[in-house]
C-alpha cells in the first residue's frame, strides 16, 4: 500500500524541479506563479509522507497550514501582478527591471 | 506558438524559450534523484489500524487531549497557535491583494467598477431625466 520513502522524495523532487524549470525558462508572471505554486506543493507531498513514515498526524496537519500560506502568497501575487500590467500593459517579469517609472 | 491563423485557439506547448537555464533544474533533479534512491530508509512506521486520519488532523489542529476520545487517535503535536497565525497572515494577505488591485484613480475613472448597475453613467448622458 505504502510505496517506499524513496519514491516520495522523487516524485517532490520532480515536482519541485518541474518548477525551477520554470522560473528559470519562462517570462509570464502568471506562470511564475504557478511554477512556485508547484515548488510549495512538492514540499508538501514530502511533509505528507513523512507523517505515515514516523505514524504521526503533525506532518499532515502542517501540510494544511503550507496550503494555506500559499493561498496568501497567490492573493499578493497576483495584486503584483495586475499592478505590474496596470504600469508596464505587460506582465513580462523581465520588463519591470527598474522599482519606479 | 503556431503562427497559422486557421489552426484555431486551442492550447499549445510554449517551444519558444530558451532551454539553457532549464538545464540547471534538470541537473538538480538528477542530483536529488541519486542522493534519494542511494539513502536508506528503512520499514515506515505507518498510521495506528482502524484510526481516522481525519479525526486526528482535527484533534492536532485545535490542540484536543486525544486521551480525551474514544476509538484510535494517531498522535500529533498541538496547532491551535500556527492556526490563529495562519488566519491573520490570510487576513493581512486579502487586505494587501484588495489594496494592491485597487487603482489609483478609484471614483469616477472609466475604468472603475459599475457598482450602481451604470446609473450614474446613463444620468450623465441623459442628464438625469427618464
């Protein structure tokens, strides 16, 4: 039923990977976002997993807490991200080099 | 992305970036795959048979004594502080989303909101008369 902790450390490995790849290749603020999105969930499947290998509840609960600051952390994203096409008409993260216009 | 207009709009792999920095994330990934799979883990613990999983998230998250309870409890630490503290950085966080989307020129700006269903706009061209 369990597969072992190996496993699990590359699979959110993968995920977490699959996301720097992104942040490294892309332009689109909207799909940093979701690369770092992807970041925050490879932890989490990590935290997940952990809890069944030591039979304890806590690695779970505080993946729920993870869940929860990401969604906090995409409500300011995207604020930045409409005030970045309010002032640029772009979300082009490699437009906005300066912090005035 | 296609450039032929008769091909429609569905959804396309993006092929136009540069890989070169994507490298760097693969040979991450290959170094953490091998560090992984060569570490030895050994037999997981597991979760107690026949307890709720969900009960006991319940019990860790508001700090409940699961002595307290009937029936099997998978142990956890208490989390009734990081609760509150996650429900006020969420709180901080849609404050900071609703002042960051707002705009600068709020009342009266062609792009603001019609929250009067366009009664204002409609007696500015009609001049007020039905």
């Amino acid at each position: 039923m369990f597969a072992p902790p190996e496993a699990y450390l590359v699979l959110s490995a993968a995920v977490f990977c699959i996301g720097v790849f992104g942040l490294l290749t892309r332009k689109n603020a909207l799909l940093f976002l979701m690369s770092v999105e992807l970041m925050l969930n490879a932890a989490n499947i990590n935290l997940v997993a952990f809890s069944f290998y030591w039979g304890n509840v806590t690695g779970q609960t505080f993946s729920l807490f993870t869940m929860a600051l990401a969604a906090a952390e995409v409500a300011i994203g995207i604020g930045i991200i409409l005030v970045l096409y309010r002032n640029f008409k772009d979300i082009d993260v490699t437009e906005a080099t300066t912090m005035r216009w | 992305m296609s450039d032929d207009p008769n091909d429609g709009s569905r959804p396309r792999l993006k092929r136009d970036f540069n890989p070169v920095p994507g490298l760097a994330a693969v040979a991450l990934f290959a170094v953490l795959a091998l560090v992984f799979l060569q570490a030895s883990f050994g037999e997981a613990q597991g979760f107690e048979q026949g307890a709720s999983i969900t009960a006991s998230i319940g019990y860790a998250m508001f700090n409940i004594d699961a002595g307290a309870i009937s029936g099997a409890v998978v142990s956890g630490e208490g989390f009734v502080v990081a609760f509150v503290l996650i429900a006020v950085a969420l709180d901080v966080a849609i404050d900071g989303a609703v002042f960051l989307a707002k705009s600068e020129d709020e009342e009266g700006g062609i792009g603001a909101v019609l929250t009067d269903g366009g009664r204002e706009i409609r007696e500015k061209l009609r001049g007020g008369d039905d």
